[in-house]
C-alpha cells in the first residue's frame, strides 16, 4: 500500500465518521470508497481530495502535512483549533517528535529573546505559565 493510501486510511478511520456518511459527503458512491479502504482500488485523484475535504479539520490538515501539502491560509483561530485537535488525536511517536520540536522553537525563541535582556524572569514566567496550563 502507498503512503497516500494509508494516510487516508488512517484519516478516515480517525474522522469519527462512518464510510456511508463520508461517501455522501463528498459525492463518492459508497462502494468506490468500501473497496479503497479494502484496499482492493485506489481512488482517482479528484475523489481522493474530495474525500478527505469533508473530513474534520484536523485529519484534514494532518493528512496534508503527512503529504507534505502546507497549507498556510488558515485563519489563526482555526489553526489553534487544528493544532489542538491534532495534538489529542496524536500517537506516542507524533507526540514525543512534536514536544521536539516545541522544545527547539521554544529555546530559540528564549535565545532571540535574552538578547535584549531579562532571560531569567522570561523563562521563569514561561515555565509558571505552562505550569499553570498543564494543572488544566
């Protein structure tokens, strides 16, 4: 199985919905969707993007990214809301790469930040503040 397939697969079975609820969605018919998730055919290109459009936003965007489509025109709001929706959805292995990379973004930004001064009270704040959110 190629990796498109399986990234599908797997935004699908992750979507919350059922393949009849998808295939009415997107305008596919039901056994066209059944057989690629069997994986006995692949789907045509217009009906594999139609399908993924009426996932939930955050298999959607997740499958994108997993694709290597960047998708930059989301409002702010809606890609918190992603970002979040992805992070509950994540694997051990997503979560572990993810906290990684939070953690590099995160001391590059103290970095950029104590050059003008006051790191120390920079990083305490910070750390008190996710404290605070991790209680939640």
């Amino acid at each position: 199985m190629e990796m498109h397939q399986e990234v599908l697969i797997t935004a699908i079975k992750n979507s919350g919905m059922t393949a009849r609820e998808i295939a009415a969605a997107a305008g596919v018919h039901e056994s066209t969707l059944s057989k690629f998730l069997d994986g006995k055919n692949d789907l045509k290109a217009g009906n594999y993007f139609k399908i993924l459009s009426v996932l939930p936003e955050a298999q959607r965007l997740k499958a994108r990214l997993s694709l290597g489509i960047v998708v930059d025109n989301f409002p702010d709001e809606k890609r918190l809301q992603a970002l979040t929706q992805m992070i509950e959805l994540a694997s051990d292995d997503e979560m572990e790469a993810a906290l990684f990379a939070i953690g590099r973004k995160w001391k590059q930004s103290i970095g950029s930040r104590s050059a003008v001064g006051g790191s120390a009270s920079l990083i305490r704040n910070s750390t008190e503040t996710l404290d605070s959110a991790i209680a939640v």
